[in-house]
C-alpha cells in the first residue's frame, strides 16, 4: 500500500470507471421483497450481508440514507385495499434500532408506494387523500365514471421527524388544487382542458377502479439542483414535475415559488392526450413505475429514467422496456404544442424476454450502468452498460419468498462503513462502534480503519483507489498503532461476509475542552491477501468531539 500524490485522482477514477463498463457496479443492492418484513443487502456475489429484520410487510418504498439509516416505508394493517398501501414510515439503525416509527394512516390519509428523503433530513412521503364520490362530482367528475363511494386522488407531504413516533407536516401539495374539467360548466374549474396543460383533468382516464382510485402514483423523486419534484402517475401514463419551493400556500395555488407557477404543473411527459394536446400515436409512456432523476455527479445528471412496463402495448406484445428522457432546461410551453422531447436519450427493451406488468424501477449508477429491477419476473436484477444495449451483473435476488416473489424497487448502496456515533463527548468521554461490510468477495482479506482531522477531500490515493481521508498526524497514527486503545479491531481479517467490527474509545476528561473544536472521520482499506495491494476503500464517517 503506497500513497500517490492527489493530482493522479482524476486519472485513476477515470481508470477505474472505465473497467466498470464492462461489468456490474462494485458495491451493494438493496430491495425488501413482498411476502417478508426484511429488508436485504445483496453483494456482487449475489450474497446476503445484511439483513434488517422488520415486524410488516414493506410498504414498497426503501433507501439508505446520507447517514446510513434504512428509510422504509411499511404497510400497515387496515386502509384501502390497494396494491402499494403503506401507511407507516420508518426509519431502522443498522442493528435494528427503530430510529422513527410515523403513522399517515386515518380516515383522511394514507401513505403509500413510495417515500423520498431530502438533503435537510426531511421526508417526502406520497398519500392518498381519502375523500367520497360526493367531492369528486363536486369538483366536475362525471358520475358516469365513478362506480366506487371513494375518491382517491394523490397528495405529497413533507414531514419533518419530531421525535420517535411524532412528525410535522411542513410543506404539502394536493392534485385536486390543480384541476381542470370540460364535463360540468357549473363547476369553477371548468375549461377547455388543450389550453390548461399544468393543470390535471379530473375525467381523464375515463374510468377509475372499483377502489375509487384514480391516479395510483407511485413513484416519487427530487432534484436538488433545481428543488424540483417528480410525481409518476401509471394511470394517467405520464410524470409530473411540481416546484417545491413554494409555501404549502403557494402550492394549493397557481402562483409563488421560484417558478412562478405555485403547485400546477411545470412538465409532464409520457401521455399528451391527458391534456388534450396529442394522440394515441403520441403516447410514450404505459403504466410506467419507478420515475426518477439521475442524482447530480451521474452520467445524465437532471435527467429521468423510467421504467415504462407495458411499452408493448401499442403493438399488442407484453415487453417492458426501460428509457431515459432528457428533461428540458427551460419549462415554457408553446400554445398548442406538447412537451418533449419526442425520443428517448436511451431505451432497452428485448421483446419476448424482458416484461414485468407491474412494480420494478431503474435507475443510473456512478459508473453510467443502469441498475434495472423486473420486479415480477422472478424477480430479475441486472445492469444496462451504457451502450443502451448490452446486460451485465444479470442475477435472481436470494431470500424472495416463492409466493408471491416480487419487489417493488432495487437500490444500488455504495456505503460499505457505518458508525452508531457521530459525536463524543469530551468531559463525559464514549465510544464509536464501526461496522465494516465490504462484502463476500472480500473474505479473509486484511482490513485497516484510519481516521483523519483535516477533513475527507481531496482525499489521498492507494495503489490507484481514492480513500477519503486527508492524510494528517492522527491518520499516520492509527496507521501507526492499529488496535493499540484507544483503536479497537483496527486491523484484522474479513469475515466470510466481507464483514468485521472495530471502534474507537474516548476516556472522560483525559483531554482539555478546546479539543471539541476538532471534527474527525473515518474509513477504511482493504488489502488483498494475496497481494497486500488496497482493492476497496470505504466511505467516510464523520465523528465529532463535542463539550
């Protein structure tokens, strides 16, 4: 292991990335099939390194946080009978530990499919708004069309966590604020529906299920370059984008926020006829799942990878395909016209192999792949190179239950290094407990957790991979002195998992209280132990010193 000057970085990811495209992304999936309460961690191995034990069924949606903390969505017991219901939303410390455990579950609401964290550790959580046949008509839905007591139209809260079971709504947006109707002309909201494309129409589709449900959103994704949010909408075979900027004031309304436009619509694609501005021809999207945006630092950044399930449809075939769209810079609409683009930046499909009716999701990785789960064909997990075209890292997930074997979503996880700590106390002293999962291809080589206190970038190259640790006096010591307390399990051997533990100890009041000025992280190397030479280098963890 040998330390390489800062500037070869940039050549060495480049390098790096490069045999990437040959091959499935190095690091972890996470996916919490339906007929379990668990949720899994699966290595490039297709092994299970980690499981996190739950009490429900998953309520489709799971993400591990900036933090390291599993966010999930549950389905718990009672509300409508309906595909995707959750209900309750959690958050789950690697060991288990209910960190938050919130309810959106009454005769008003009730969360489903999807949930979404945001940089200020809030969370967007998708509701249905639970409301009767009555307020539907009174909104100018055609009676005609409704067979069913209830009328659930989709909602997006944002909840800032409060405690272990407690919330608060700080920020909302309701669809049916933002309605448009030609069938009843008593009716505020009545219009010619072509003109009004950032408003949604209440009679389109023209049929709602027996549920009384009329969009069954089921996706939800943020763009923090741009504070944006997408909705997907299966039923009305198309996205939405929203501004979140706005007030919840603003929201309910058509003005505010940093568009101007309050909550209507800024785009939407997939389906012009929903807003009277295309044909059957023009329709681009099929019960699509799993919208969302490229993150900022992938190949295609700001844009949308969808999966579009039913993309055989128009040609009477049952094939899935999977798509990327270019989002567009600017949102103005020309009178009369549609939103583009009118093609796909990427599209895969394989007719006859490649089709799963409903659930799954795609998204773009680090190294340009996209990571694809067919949610009911088996389930299927693969990786598209960026080619468009050629498959790699094909596998069938371990532990899904036989009956019904499905999952909604598969996340690719690049964390490999957790702590229960973030801080210590200087006077009172305390410990910070590591988890080091590097994962199965990784068993039985040699390991060494170092820290720094002159921050994560640039960071310092080993043997071509990047650790992101500055190196520094506190760096070379417990390169120095591993597992000499206070380092505990510094150094030592992987397990069959790739796995193994260590952690730090700081004694109470062994140091003055101006050493809480210093702010610490922590990662680790993995040597190969053959050739000693460093083939995985973690994330870092942050681990403050506080009075």
């Amino acid at each position: 292991m040998d330390m390489a000057h800062t500037p070869f970085v940039c050549a060495a990811s480049l390098i790096l990335a490069s045999s990437l495209f040959a091959q499935g992304a190095d690091g972890f999936r996470l996916y919490a099939p339906h007929g379990t309460s668990n949720t899994y961690l699966v290595d490039t191995n297709n092994n299970v390194v980690h499981t996190w034990p739950g009490v429900l069924p998953p309520g489709n949606g799971n993400y591990i946080e900036p933090d390291g903390t599993l966010l999930r969505s549950e389905n718990i017991p009672g509300g409508p009978p309906i595909g995707g219901r959750g209900g309750g939303v959690t958050r789950v410390a690697l060991d288990g530990t209910m960190i938050w455990d919130w309810e959106y579950a009454d005769a008003d609401g009730w969360a489903h499919h999807d949930v979404e964290p945001l940089p200020n550790g809030n969370v967007l959580v998708l509701v249905w708004d639970r409301m009767t046949q009555a307020e539907a008509i009174d909104a100018g839905r055609d009676p005609a069309t409704l067979p069913s007591p209830n009328w659930l139209p989709d909602a997006i809260i944002e909840v800032e966590q409060t405690g272990l079971t407690t919330g608060n709504i700080v920020w909302e947006w309701h669809i049916m604020d933002h309605l448009i109707q030609d069938f009843d002309a008593t009716k505020a909201n009545f219009g010619v529906v072509a003109d009004h494309p950032e408003l949604v129409d209440i009679n389109f589709p023209g049929d709602t299920l027996n549920n009384g449900e009329w969009n069954h959103c089921n996706a939800l994704s943020y763009c923090p370059t741009r504070d944006i949010i997408l909705l997907n909408s299966p039923f009305q075979d198309e996205f939405w984008i929203i501004d979140h900027s706005t007030t919840t004031a603003e929201a309910a309304g058509h003005t505010g926020g940093n568009f101007g436009k309050g909550g209507d619509i800024l785009y939407r694609w997939g389906n012009p006829q929903s807003y009277d501005r295309g044909t059957a021809g023009d329709q681009k999207l099929f019960f699509q799942h799993g919208s969302n945006f490229i993150p900022p630092g992938r190949p295609g950044a700001g844009n949308v990878v969808v999966f579009n399930n039913r993309a055989g449809t128009p040609l009477g075939q049952n094939f899935s395909s999977v798509v990327e769209i270019a989002i567009p810079a600017d949102f103005t609409l020309a009178p009369g016209a549609a939103w583009g683009p009118t093609d796909y930046v990427m599209e895969y499909s394989d007719p006859g192999n490649f089709y799963s009716q409903n659930l799954s999701n795609a998204e773009r990785l680090e190294n340009g792949n996209t990571l694809v789960c067919s949610g009911r064909e088996g389930p299927r997990f693969f990786e598209i190179l960026p080619d468009g075209v050629t498959i790699v890292a094909e596998t069938t997930p371990p532990n899904v239950p036989a009956a019904p074997g499905f999952v909604f979503q598969v996340s690719h996880i690049s964390r490999s290094l957790w702590s229960d700590a973030t801080e210590i106390s200087v006077s009172a002293g305390g410990t910070a407990n590591f988890d080091l999962i590097a994962g199965s291809e990784h068993a039985g080589d040699q390991y060494l957790v170092l820290g720094s206190a002159a921050g994560t970038t640039p960071g310092t190259v080993l043997d071509g991979m990047l650790l992101p640790l500055n190196v520094d006096g506190y760096f070379l010591t417990m390169l120095s002195f591993p597992n000499v307390f206070p380092f505990v399990n510094t150094t030592g051997f992987l397990d069959a998992n790739g796995r193994a533990t260590a952690s730090f100890t700081l004694p109470a009041g062994i140091l003055p209280p101006e050493a809480a000025a210093f702010d610490f992280h922590h990662a680790y190397v993995v040597l190969d132990a053959a050739t000693q030479d460093v083939v995985h280098t973690s994330n870092a963890v942050p681990l403050d010193w506080v009075n």
